[in-house]
C-alpha cells in the first residue's frame, strides 16, 4: 500500500466548527470531514479491501465508506493535516494481520516438577496430622 497514492483519494470537506466559540465560529469554517471509500478505492488490492472490511467494520458506514471528522484546531489546515495522520493510522491499524500462533507442548521436565510439587505438598500435609496411636 502506497501511502501518496491513498492520500490522492481522499476527499475533505470544510464545515462550520459545532458548539461555543463567539463570533469567530459563524464565520470561519475550520472542521474538516474527511471520507473515503473503501470499496472504489483503486490503490488497495481486493485482499485489503476484504481485510478493511472486516476490521474497521463498526467505522464504515453502508457503503463502505470511512468518514472522520477533526474540529480540535481553530486552523483548518492543521485540522487537515490531523485527520490525515489519523487516517493513515487507522488502515494501518485495519490492515494488520496477527500471528498465527503455535501450539507447543509442555516440556516433560515441567510436568514431572509439578508433579513432584504437589507430591511434596502432600506430605507436608499428611505429616501435620496428629499420629494414630491405636
């Protein structure tokens, strides 16, 4: 995956900030929405996509598209530039596969030192018994 290549098809968009911010925030439009869809997108391979899919499944709205917002900036390039940088992380995130991971067996040494514990611990048991005098 080509990060250039997947930052050309974003899309942006400026809307009005929500919430207090005095005259300034009627305004300026400083938030930005970024989209992208997932299902079009021609840098991701058809694997990626079915991996996306799967992994950011609760992020993606209908139709397979990832929308984000950033409003923490009163700059809307910076806004950009923070949504971006969350985009990337995101994919990066979706696109991970973990390790498989392998089964191994209990070393025998393991097993005959537990084994010899519990023994241990069984006889430190029985000899606080009071003895049988009959």
């Amino acid at each position: 995956m080509e990060k250039d290549k997947l930052i050309i098809e974003l899309q942006y968009k400026a809307v009005r900030s929500s919430g207090a911010g005095g005259q300034n925030v009627n305004k300026v439009s400083s938030k930005v929405v970024l989209s992208f869809d997932v299902k079009n997108s021609k840098v991701l391979s058809e694997d990626e996509k079915m991996l996306l899919e799967m992994n950011l499944a609760s992020r993606l709205t209908n139709d397979q598209i990832l929308i984000l917002n950033c409003d923490e900036d009163r700059s809307q390039l910076k806004n950009k530039e923070i949504v971006t940088k969350r985009f990337l992380a995101i994919i990066d995130q979706g696109l991970h596969v973990p390790k498989i991971r392998k089964a191994t067996k209990i070393p025998k040494s393991v097993i005959r030192k537990r084994i010899k514990d519990k023994k241990n611990l069984s006889d430190i048991k029985k000899n606080r018994k009071r003895p049988d005098l009959e």
